[in-house]
C-alpha cells in the first residue's frame, strides 16, 4: 500500500491512498497517517483523507476513521473525507459517521 502524505500550509494535513482500507491496510494507514500527526512541526488543525481512489472499507477501516476524527477532536481540529465514492457513503452512513463527519 502507498500512502501520500503532505503538508497542506502551516497546520493542515493531506493523506491519500488507493485500493482497498481492510484490517492489514488500515492498519498501515492509521498507523502512517498518526506518525505524521506527531512528526508534525506545527500542531495540525485540519486533516483531510482523500477517498477517490478507495475502493472497499472494512469495519475496521472505518475504526481507524473514527479513531482519526477522535484525535483531531481532541486537538481542536477538524476531519474532513474528502470525494468519497458513492458505495463508500452507504457504508458511512450504515454506521452513523454521516451524524458527525461532512460526507459530501
């Protein structure tokens, strides 16, 4: 798995990636994405995960997001998904992360 991960201005953070989130990808993708939280030189206000190229989300895929907008909650800051394919939404919103997290 190939993860993009980026600066965004003084206290944003871009990630993105392609295929499919399952238990041994988000993993990885949790994993790199709160490593660059932490290596950060200034403190991150505003992450946004790409989803364009996402092709499946697994339950635990979707505990990682959660897992992602609980941190940025405690940081002050803000999650934003960013061009979720249409099958991805229903999963978002099966589980309810449509009540907290902006899915359009």
């Amino acid at each position: 798995m190939e993860i993009e991960i980026r600066n965004t201005g003084i206290d944003g953070l871009y990630a993105k990636t392609s295929g499919r989130l399952d238990l041994d990808s988000a993993v990885e993708y949790g994993v790199a994405i709160k490593d660059a939280l932490t290596d950060a030189s200034e403190d991150i206000k505003e992450l946004v995960l790409d989803f364009s190229e996402i092709t499946f989300i697994s339950s635990f895929g979707l505990k990682v997001v959660l897992e992602l907008y609980k941190e940025m909650q405690a940081k002050q800051g803000t999650l934003k998904l960013k061009d979720i394919p249409e099958q991805l939404k229903n999963s978002f919103k099966m589980v309810g992360f449509d009540k907290f997290l902006d899915l359009d």
